[in-house]
C-alpha cells in the first residue's frame, strides 16, 4: 500500500515535470531577462550591454508616443472585450439546443479561429475598402454613403476590433459546453413557475455561466491586450495619427525598426503590468457583484 502510495505523486511530478521544464525556459526565464534587458542600453545588436539604471524609465515617462499606444490599447480593450464576450456567448447560448442545421452553424462560428491572422487581416483589407468594400456596400443599400475605415482613427479603431469579432471559437465552444452541462430540470421547474426565457436566461443561465464568463473575460482581456499586433500591422501599420498604435505594435517598431531592445523590453514589462491591472480590476468588480447580489 505504501509503495502504491508513493507511486501516485511520482506519476503527477512525472507528467507535469516537461511542462514545468517548458514554463522555465520559454516563459520564466525570458521574462527575467527581459526585466534586465530594461535597464540597459542593448540595441539587440551589441553582445555586451552596459547598465543604464533608470535613463529608459525616465525616457518612457516623458514618450508622446507611448501616451498614445496606451490610449489606443485601453480604448481597444474596452470596446472589443464586450463585443467578443457577447458574440461568443449569444452565439453559444443560441446553438446550444438541438436545431436542424445546428452542426452547420457551430462550424461556421468556428470556422474563422482556424483562418491564419494573417489571411483574415488581408480578408478585412478587401471588406474594409471603401471603394469596393462588401461592408460598405451593405451600407449603401440603407442610403448610407459609408466610411473610408482605415483613413480615420475612429473608422480604424472600429474595423480592427470587427475584425476581432469572427474568432471567437475557443470562447464560443467553452460556452457550448458549459450551457449543455446545466441541469435540464431547473429549466422545467422554472417553466412550472411561469419563468419565460428571457426570465431563465438572467436567472438561471447567466448566474450559473459567471464562473466561465469571468474566465472568458480576463482570457479576452490578455488575448486583445497583448496578441493584436497582427491585424494591427497588417490593417493600419498602427494609423491614421496612431489611433490604432497598440502596444504590441510600439515595441516592435521600438525592437526591431528602431534597434531599441531595451526600451522594448521596458514597454513589455508596462504591458504585462497593465494587463495584471486591467484582470484584476475585473474580478474585483465580480467580486463585489456576488457580494451586493
């Protein structure tokens, strides 16, 4: 019995030993050099970077630009979190019961989260265009001259984030299968009751779904914060008047255009810092939700 017991953590530190392997050296170990890399003068060119102490610091405080990316970013994040987590949870909640078609339309929702970003980024070139453009066009059939999207900073800030809306696979089938593990009976006993859908959908759904909503929202929170560079790039190269220079965007340019390797990683350790901020403002927020309900 002994033996059998001292087997069972051996096996668990066995499985979880190359994972934690991996976590160190692609994770842990870069941040730690990312957070030296900040206090010195390394191009990422040069093999022996000299301290600076705090001379990118006292430069990241007084940067216009970095004002901006960051305007950009919290703007992003406030305007494109509400809409993933809608889409994502609408669409799972609707496709949740048996419906003919039903397999069809959960693949259609899907399909776009396995589409390269950098395909569905040119994809959105071509719907975005304000000549020729498919969402123009729709416009047009209610009167409406429509937008040159990309050549405006609202426009611009707005088509990124559409372009955000279609791959939302990962949330949409969490919530799919969450919605499908409820118990069938509450459902019947609040019919019984006389609750409508609507009256099940804000006092059965919702409240039994927060726990993967709050998960969803600081995944979509990280996810839109830190993994938007592509569409950015490719859609607007962080323009017009940098309304769509997101941080991401920001440190490549300081990285890899301007040979600021340091300063990047400065930028990075901020973006990481506004992220944590950012999450955990949000659960305290759910947190106090739960306490005053």
């Amino acid at each position: 019995m002994k033996t059998g017991r001292a087997r069972r953590p051996l096996t668990a530190w066995a499985f979880l030993a190359p994972y934690t392997v991996a976590v160190v050296l692609l994770i842990a170990l870069p941040a730690l050099l990312n957070v030296g890399y900040a206090f010195t003068d390394h191009t990422g060119l040069t093999r022996d970077p000299q301290f600076v102490g705090l001379a990118n610091v006292r430069r990241l405080l007084s940067d216009g630009f970095l004002l901006d990316s960051l305007q950009a970013s919290l703007f992003h994040v406030a305007l494109a979190v509400p809409v993933r987590l809608l889409a994502a949870v609408g669409l799972g909640l609707l496709l949740a019961a048996p419906r003919p078609g039903g397999r069809l339309f959960r693949v259609a929702v899907y399909l776009p989260t396995v589409i390269p970003d950098v395909a569905l980024a040119v994809l959105f070139l071509w719907v975005l265009n304000p000549m020729y453009g498919p969402l123009n066009q729709l416009l047009g059939l209610f009167g409406h001259p429509g937008y040159t999207w990309l050549a405006d900073p609202t426009t611009a800030r707005i088509g990124v984030v559409l372009m955000l809306a279609f791959p939302i696979g990962e949330g949409f089938i969490v919530v799919l299968a969450a919605r499908r593990l409820l118990d069938g009976r509450l459902y019947e006993a609040a019919a019984l009751e006389g609750c409508g859908p609507f009256g099940q959908l804000r006092r059965l759904t919702l409240p039994l779904l927060a726990p993967v909503l709050v998960l969803l929202a600081v995944r979509d929170t990280i996810l839109t914060l830190q993994v938007n560079f592509v569409p950015a790039y490719v859609l607007t190269d962080g323009r017009p008047a940098n309304a769509t220079l997101y941080l991401p965007v920001y440190i490549f340019d300081q990285v890899f255009e301007f040979s600021g390797f340091a300063y990047g990683s400065l930028i990075t350790i901020m973006l990481m810092a506004v992220t944590a901020v950012i999450i955990t403002l949000q659960l305290l927020l759910v947190r106090r939700w739960r306490v005053l309900r």
